[in-house]
C-alpha cells in the first residue's frame, strides 16, 4: 500500500536523477496536477488569476532543481525572468520562488550569482519581489552567503529558514528587517543538525515565528498546522501587531478551504504556485509530508 511507504522512500525517489529526467516527459501524472499548476504559461496564468480573484495572492515556482549544466542553469534562469514578465503582463498578484540548485550554485557560484542577478533587476524593473527557497542542508551555508550578498544590492529578495535546523534562531538574527518565509523544513537531515521530533520542530518554529515578528521584520508563515496558525493569531492580537506585518502561506491545493477562510477573514494568504515539467522531486516532497498526500497518487493512477 502506497500510505503505508516512508517519508525516507519519497525523499529517495525525489532526488532519483532517472525518474526526475523520464517525469519530465511524462506530463502531470500520478495526481500531480492537483499540486501543480499546469505545465504552461498559459495553465498557469489562468490558475492565478482565479486564485487573485479570490483574494488570494500567489508566488510562482518554475519548477525544476539539482541543474547538471549551465545551458539547464541558463534555461532556468530564462523561465524565471519569462515567469516575472508573464506576471507583469498579466497583471497578476504574484512573487516568484527560486531555488539556487535551479540556477546551478552547484555548477559554478559566481555563475549562479550572476544568473540571479538577472533575475533581480528584471523583478525590479516590474517592482516585485523574488524568495529563495531553502534546500538541503548541504545548500543551507551557501544560500544565506547569496542572500546576503544579494541583499547588499536588491531589497526585493528574501529567503526561507527552517526550524528544524538547530542553527535556525542564531541565523534568523542575523537576518533582522530582511523578509523572511519561516517553514518547519522538507528534507530528511541528521540529527546533528536537525530536531527530528515534531514536538522540537514545533517549539522551534513558533519560537522564530514570534521572534521575526517581535523584531518589526516582515513575516511568512508557510504551514498547513492549524495549531500553529491559531497560536500565531492569538500572538499577533496580543502583541497588536499589524496584518501588514505577516502573512500566511500555503501550497497550492493544500487545505483549500482553509486558504479561502483566512483570506475571508482578512489576513493575507499567499498560495505558493509550482508549475512546468519539472514536478516530480516537488511532489515526491509532498508525498514524504503527508502519507494521507498519497490518496492524491491513488487517485491519479485511477483517473488515468
Ligand atoms: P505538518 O505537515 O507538520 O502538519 C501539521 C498538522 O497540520 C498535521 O498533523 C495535520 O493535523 C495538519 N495538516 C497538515 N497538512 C494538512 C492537509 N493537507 N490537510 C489537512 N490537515 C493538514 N520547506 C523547505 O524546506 N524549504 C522551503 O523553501 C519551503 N517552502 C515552503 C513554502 C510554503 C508556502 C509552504 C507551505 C511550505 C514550504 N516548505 C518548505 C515545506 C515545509 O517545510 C513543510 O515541510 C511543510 O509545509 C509541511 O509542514 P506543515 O507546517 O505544513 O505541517
């Protein structure tokens, strides 16, 4: 039975280079579409602007990661840049998502730099804004290094911080007044470096929730816990803080109900919006969260 396979066997195949590679030519299969936004501008736009007419505000992920070369670094790079100008044109309420593996930091540093640079100035050219997503730990050093150095430059770039990471308060602080997203994490780390219970990871992510907010910096809640949301809402109304100051974020076709609810009530809801060919180690991700997520993969399979 599918539900009954382990977090550590979707994470296995998320980052299998031969089924990453044969998925792109498969199109959205194995339910994926219900988590993914279509491979095209054309899906996705369609997509996000019924999701702004929801009151609902949206960062767009072209989907893909762990590039082998710079031509896939470079096409990258120019589906992020298309992605910004689809955005503009469209006129849709939308940041973009990037990872730094997509932009080939694993090829060349200064190349990647260089490629999110480009990325940087077309964002600021349409006033927007860009989030690095945060990988694996063994990306974790050199992605803060970027930031920071991006930073020194463009304000309209910000980065995510997982709470699972031991080092995750000490870094945060050096990140005062820069946006951050605050996540509980994705990727399977040891020990040594990571919390491993969720009793730990909670504690920890609510304790950097409170702490980025307390410093005045702009704050992303991405989760789907609605115990963690309902704890952050009792700590933004005591502490008068501004809804200005934070929003919620969720993945696209996660507690859809719950999206349209907290958007209802007022507070910011940003959906985060993969889409392209490039889906299967985002969805194996999703699988490895949340076994009931593999009802999704079931129901694929018999829709085919
Ligand atoms: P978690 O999975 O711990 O669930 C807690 C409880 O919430 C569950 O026990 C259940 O009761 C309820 N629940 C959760 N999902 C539900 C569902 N679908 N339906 C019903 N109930 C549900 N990670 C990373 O490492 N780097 C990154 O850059 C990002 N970026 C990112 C962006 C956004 C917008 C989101 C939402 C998440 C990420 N993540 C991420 C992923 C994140 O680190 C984490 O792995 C997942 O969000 C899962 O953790 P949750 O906090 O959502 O709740």
């Amino acid at each position: 039975m599918l539900s009954a396979l382990s977090k550590g066997f979707f994470l296995y195949l998320s980052k299998n280079k031969m089924l990453n590679r044969a998925a792109k030519k498969w199109g959205l299969k194995l339910g994926a579409s219900q988590v993914v936004a279509g491979n095209s501008i054309e899906m996705m736009v369609g997509k996000v602007r019924e999701l702004n007419e929801r009151g609902l505000l949206c960062t767009l992920d072209h989907l893909g990661e762990f590039v082998n070369s710079k031509e896939e670094a470079e096409s990258a790079t120019a589906a992020a840049i298309q992605t910004l100008e689809a955005i503009a044109k469209e006129g849709l309420n939308s940041h973009l998502s990037v990872k730094m593996t997509q932009l080939g930091v694993d090829i060349d540093r200064e190349f990647c730099v260089q490629n999110m640079r480009r990325i940087l100035e077309t964002a600021r050219k349409y006033g927007n804004f860009v989030r690095i997503d945060m990988e694996d730990y063994s990306h974790y050093k050199v992605t803060l290094e970027i930031l920071q150095h991006l930073r020194e430059s463009y304000p309209n770039v910000g980065t995510v911080i997982q709470a699972y990471l031991r080092c995750a308060e000490e870094d945060m602080r050096q990140l005062q007044g820069v946006p951050l997203r605050l996540v509980k994490g994705a990727y399977k780390e040891s020990p040594k470096v990571a919390f491993q219970s969720k009793k730990e990871i909670d504690e920890n992510f609510i304790k950097l929730i409170k702490l980025h907010l307390l410093s005045g910096s702009y704050t992303a809640v991405a989760t789907h816990d609605h115990q963690i949301i309902a704890q952050v809402i009792s700590f933004v109304e005591e502490q008068s803080i501004s809804r200005n100051q934070f929003e919620f974020q969720m993945l696209y076709g996660f507690r859809t109900e719950m999206q349209q609810n907290l958007a209802n009530e007022g507070y910011k809801m940003r959906i985060y919006v993969p889409y392209g060919n490039d889906w299967f180690a985002y969805y194996m991700r999703r699988l490895a969260e949340r076994p009931q997520n593999v009802s999704f993969a079931l129901k694929g399979l018999l829709l085919k």
